[in-house]
C-alpha cells in the first residue's frame, strides 16, 4: 500500500531533501520528515507555507502534481489591500499572466483566519490595510496564486496552501506531518543560523 504523508511547510523550508552544499545551509525536508523513499508530490516555493504531499508511490505523485488531473489546490492568501468585487470576479474568470490565461479560480474573501505566526512576520505597512482570501485554483504554474493576486492589484503578502484535493492540514501544526492515515509526529524545528 503506498505511503502518504501530509506535511505542514514552514516558510522558509525548501521542498527537497539536501540543499545541494549552499552556503549558508537552508532548511530541508529531511530536517523534519526522516522517512525514506518518500518525494514531494509537487512544491511549494520556499516562502511559501502549508500542506505538502510526500509518497513513495510514483503514480499517486503524478496524480497529485500533473496539471492534467486539475486537482483543486486551495490557498489561505493574505493580500495588501482589500479586494473590491470586481478584482474578485477577474480571479473568479481567469486572469491574463505573462504565460497566457488562468483557468477560472473559487475566490472568497476570509476573516483573518487565525493561523500560526510567521517566522518572520509578513511586512506590514500602517496605511494600507491587508486581508485574507480562500483561493481555488486547478492548475500548478509557478508562483501562480502570487502572480495572480498581483495582477489584480492586490500583492501577496502571505500564502499558505490548506489543501489539496480531500487533504487538509487540519490539526496539523507548522513543522509536523502525519501519515493519512492519521498518525501525527512531532519534529522539533531546525535552529536557525
């Protein structure tokens, strides 16, 4: 049967398992999942935080990562500013990016949804508000959900993804991952240099 571990990215953590001799070190995966024959099912950019997919099952790690199976990824985005519901409508249609359209996204707008603290906190400018959306999209370009915002008006201040498909990362806290079948380990995070 193959393994699925659901992991809760802290900013700043790479999504692989060395950080090919960079100097100074950066955080890895394998400083908190020590589980072999396991690879992410698709990434998370490095100051990005929130649910990553890990298996050691080829197939289901196409399944998940391949745009062509369209499965939904759902982000908690903090923008500067407030989204008036025109720029909501665009996300809701699809916007136009440098590599052509986005296929239409479920956008809404989110009370602070009372998250962890980022470490380090998000840069916050005393006269412009910001606010939060719950973001669905299907696709998996680079940096999408960023430069979708952006094309708004409205930039991404802080982007964590909650799900993927059926999986979430309810009860699972920064730096920790569980098995989906629910097995939950603790990992202590790495020291910072």
């Amino acid at each position: 049967m193959p393994r699925l571990i659901l992991f809760n990215k802290p900013y700043g953590v790479l999504c692989q398992f060395s950080d090919d001799g960079a100097v100074p070190a950066r955080p890895t995966l394998a400083q908190f999942i020590p589980v072999p024959g396991v690879y992410p099912a698709g990434r998370l950019d490095r100051d990005s935080e929130g649910l990553l997919l890990l298996t050691d099952d080829g197939q289901l790690q196409a399944r998940i990562a391949d745009p062509r199976f369209k499965l939904p990824k759902t982000y908690l985005v903090q923008v500067e500013g407030v989204p008036d519901p025109a720029a909501l409508d665009a996300l809701r249609r699809g916007v136009i990016l440098k590599d052509g359209p986005t296929l239409p996204a479920q956008v809404d707008a989110l009370a602070d949804p009372a998250l962890w603290p980022r470490d380090p906190p998000i840069r916050v400018r005393q006269s412009v508000a910001d606010s939060w959306l719950r973001l669905t999209i299907r696709e998996g370009r680079n940096r999408q959900v960023r430069r979708m915002t952006a094309a708004i008006g409205y930039p991404t201040l802080r982007l964590v993804r909650w799900a993927v498909g059926d999986w979430t990362l309810e009860g699972i806290a920064p730096g920790q991952w569980q098995d989906a079948d629910g097995y939950t380990a603790r990992v202590s995070r790495p020291n910072r240099r």
